[in-house]
C-alpha cells in the first residue's frame, strides 16, 4: 500500500506546504486507482505488469510517476487513457469507471503526434471538430488555446516550420482543447535539450496555473518530477507496484533557483535512493573489447 513518507536530513514541511497538501486533500478525487493489475500474455508464459495499484489524484493536483525502466509507468498511463484495461482492480474518473478512451482525458506523448499535413490550427481545431462543434466555434477556441500556449504568430504554420518545443506545445494545446478532467503526459519533454525542456516546464506550470486541470505527469528526470509535482508516484519494478507516494516540500509557485535549495535537494536524493540500482562492483572490459 501507498504511504506518505519523511525525507531524511530535512526539516518538518513548512506551514504554508503544510496548508497547501490540506487544502488539496480537501478537493474532490479526480482518479481513484483501486488495485490496479495488469497481466499480458507472452510465448513463455504471463507477464505480471502492475499489481495492486491504488492511489487518488485530487482536483488540478499535479502528480508525477517515476521508476526504474520496466516497472510498468507506461501501462499505468495506457490504462488510464483507455488504451489498455486492468485485469485486476478497477479505475474511475470522476466515479465513474474507465472502459475506453474519452475527451474527458488528454493525452500528450513523446514523440511528436500532430498531422504533418495540418496547420498550427487546424491541428488543435481536429478534436474539436470530431466532438461535433460548429467550424466558427472550433476555430475560435482554436485559437485562444493557441495564444495560451504562445504561439498566436504561427497559427497558420506547418509542424515542419516548428522546433521540438513548439511541437509539444501545439500538442498540449490540442490535448487541453476539448476541456479535459485530467492530462496525461507521458515523458512529453524527454527528446528535447536541456534549455528547451527547462523552457517547456516553465509553460506547463503557467497552463497549469491559469486552467482547471488535473495533471498526470511520467518523467525520469528526477529534477523534473521535483520540480513540477505537488506528489510523486514512485513506482517499484517485477512487477510494477507503488514504492512509495512523496509529498513535494518544496514552495508554490516553482522557481528555477528552487533547484539548490535544501528541501528540493532532500527530495531528489529520496528519490534518487528509491531507484537506484547498484552498478555491479567489477566489469571485465576485455570480453567487452573482444580481447577475452
């Protein structure tokens, strides 16, 4: 079972941490998980993906899930965008059980999913259009997404005019179109370079900020989960089950010198202690080099 824990070396949460996390166990569940396993098949018998998964992410929480490679984060997202189902246990949105994909989920990947051949806006215009809006009405909401997500000047561009951070933010802009409860990002920035992924989180926190939406957020950059999470889902691995559910002490509203101070820090090394995976002691090069 899932369980809030103390980060050593470090001080009590501060008050205003403290009254943020009871304020947002006081808002409404959003997701509630509820002993989540999946199992696939496989030509040498069953896989065990997750077992026994259960948290609840509140109201415009922002949460974030890391891990070791394999323990299962991308199947957690699939099935909570539909795209997968449980084979154990069940998930609910709103109280209500998901059996498929809906607009009341988006989805943003790493890789760059707009359509080539569409504009800026016609790209975020698409869902608006298959849920049965008016052209006008869909191009206008078009267009306020993508003032929001600051690219007003290429409205009419192609995705091959746009570097990668342009991309995923005519991405987040076509997920956060059709209003969704909740936002599902599975590592969205991890193809970009450092300066743009610093730049990208910094948008993402000011979406965030300005709309009523709750964010499900997959990373394995440690600094990026501490940065934009309210909580962290550490996921353990074989099979893919909940490690543990942190608590960020760190302030709101985020800034980058928050990277050095000590509650941030406390909170990666946690972090960082959860997932590591020791490196074995002695590695014999020459089998490596072909000299053994």
């Amino acid at each position: 079972m899932s369980q809030i824990i103390d980060l050593p070396d470090y001080k009590e949460q501060s008050p205003e941490v403290a009254s943020y996390f009871k304020d947002l166990k006081n808002r409404s569940k959003v997701l509630e998980v509820n002993r989540a396993g999946r199992v696939f098949a496989s030509p040498k018998g069953e896989i065990e993906a997750l077992k026994d998964v259960s948290l609840d992410v509140y109201q415009r929480e922002f949460m974030t899930v890391i891990g070791q490679s394999g323990c299962g984060k991308s199947t957690l997202i699939r099935i909570l965008a539909g795209l997968e189902t449980t084979t154990s246990g069940n998930v609910l949105l709103d109280g209500e059980q998901i059996t498929g994909p809906g607009s009341d989920r988006g989805m943003v990947f790493q890789g760059y999913t707009l359509f080539p051949w569409l504009t800026v806006k016609k790209n975020v215009m698409f869902g608006l259009q298959v849920s049965g809006k008016a052209m006008a009405e869909c191009e206008k909401d078009a267009l306020q997404w993508i003032d929001l997500v600051g690219l007003k000047k290429f409205a009419n561009a192609y995705p091959h005019e746009l570097s990668g951070g342009m991309k995923q933010r005519v991405a987040i802009a076509r997920a956060l179109a059709n209003r969704p409860r909740i936002l599902l990002m599975d590592e969205p920035f991890g193809a970009l370079d450092a300066q743009t992924r610093a730049q990208m989180q910094a948008y993402l926190l000011e979406i965030w900020h300005h709309i009523d939406v709750t964010i499900l957020f997959i990373t394995h950059d440690l600094e990026e989960a501490v940065y934009l999470s309210d909580r962290i889902l550490v996921l353990g691995a074989n099979p893919g089950h909940v490690q543990e559910i942190i608590e960020v002490p760190v302030e709101r509203p985020r800034r980058p010198e928050q990277f050095i101070t000590a509650e941030f820090l406390a909170t990666k090394k946690r972090l960082e202690n959860l997932i590591h995976v020791s490196a074995p002691e002695h590695i014999d090069t020459s089998k490596m080099l072909g000299m053994g």
